[in-house]
C-alpha cells in the first residue's frame, strides 16, 4: 500500500511516516517503480509507533520500544525499565508544573488587575524584586 493509505490504517500524517522512515524507525519496501510499499506489518508498527508517542514516550525511547517489540528473546524487565523511567520523567515534569501553577496563581492573586501600570507579574518576569522596586521609587 502506498503512504496515504498506511496514513489512513495506522491512525498517523503521511509526513509522520516519511520523518519516521528518514530516521529508520520504519523501513517499508520499495515497489519496482521506487515508491514506498508498505505492509501490513509496516502499518502495525506505525500504529505501535503512535500509541507509544501518545504516551509521551521519545524518539529514542521508541526505537528501545519498537527493537524489543520485534524481539522475541527480549526480557520483560528491560520494557519495564524503559516505562518506569518515563514515569519518573512524567512526574517530574508534573512537579514542575504544579510549581509553575502555584507561582502564577500567587501572581495573579497579587495583581490588581485595574488601571494603574504596575503589575506584579510582568515584575516577577523581569525578574524585579520589592527592594528595587522601592530603590526606583
């Protein structure tokens, strides 16, 4: 099948495929005309692909994935290792989140939000702090 139809099966753009292949994460075969060729099997890895990356999962953890995905003398534990690893990524990244969130909530609670020009936040952005807010006065 061509690439607008393993897009349509696999759930992904047809650029999606063609970066994919570029970094060889898939390697469809070629029809005697040049054009890509894609298997079925192609298509269910593009979709293992798209549900990897929905889950957050990089490039790189990908390839891991998708080698031992094909290997059948992998060891469970060396997937496990790769998503419990992502996990600690997702929640760090959730930490740093509700640290911005709680910074901007207090922000917004500190802004007058009227008329006048001074505003807490944009100070907290430029990094301005109240002594030298009191030096500039």
């Amino acid at each position: 099948m061509n690439v607008g139809d393993a897009a349509e099966r696999s759930g992904l753009p047809a650029k999606t495929i063609r970066y994919y292949e570029e970094i060889g994460l898939i390697r469809p075969a070629r029809a005697d005309n040049g054009y890509r060729d894609y298997s079925g099997d192609d298509v269910h890895r593009l979709a293992f692909l798209r549900r990897a990356r929905n889950l957050g999962f990089s490039i790189d953890d990908c390839r891991q994935l998708m080698a031992l995905y094909q290997d059948r003398d992998r060891a469970s534990h060396d997937v496990r290792e790769i998503a419990a690893a992502h996990v600690r990524a997702i929640e760090e990244k959730v930490r740093e989140l509700q640290s911005m969130r709680a910074t901007l909530q207090k922000l917004i609670h500190a802004c007058h939000g009227d008329d006048r020009p001074d505003c807490p936040i944009l100070d907290d952005m430029a990094g301005v702090v109240e002594d030298e807010k009191a030096l500039q006065a």
